[in-house]
C-alpha cells in the first residue's frame, strides 16, 4: 500500500492572503472609478470653458463646503 503525501498546505494563511489581496482589488477599484470620475468632471469644465462661456459650473473641489444657494 501506497500512503498519501500529508496536506502541509496551511489554510488559514492562504484565506487571510486571499481576503487581504481582495481587499487590495477592491481598494484600487475604488480608486480609479473616483480619479475616472474627477477626470471626467474637469473635461466638462473645461469644455465649457473652452466653449466661450462666462458662467461655469466650478469644478468640486475636495473638502470644500458645498456653495450655499440664493433665496428668491
């Protein structure tokens, strides 16, 4: 009779390696979808801008306080 080769495969390593690499994937995901985001919001100021346009939407500007709008 033949015996089997003993599993030294640790698992619990292996789970925690895999959830930390997908939350690494997750991280960049999230990432590039907001720089592709930001990216496509200033082409849109820019385009207006470069359209001739006076009046522009600003561009949002990371930390800054929403602008408050004008009653009446």
């Amino acid at each position: 009779m033949t015996r089997e080769p003993r599993d030294e495969t640790d698992y619990d390593q292996r789970s925690l390696a895999n959830l930390t690499a997908t939350i690494a994937l997750l991280l960049v995901a999230l990432a590039l979808t907001w720089t592709a985001q930001q990216m496509d919001r200033w082409r849109a100021v820019e385009r207006c801008l470069a359209s001739g346009r006076l009046v522009c939407p600003a561009a949002p500007t990371p930390g800054a306080p929403a602008t408050p709008r004008r009653a009446g």
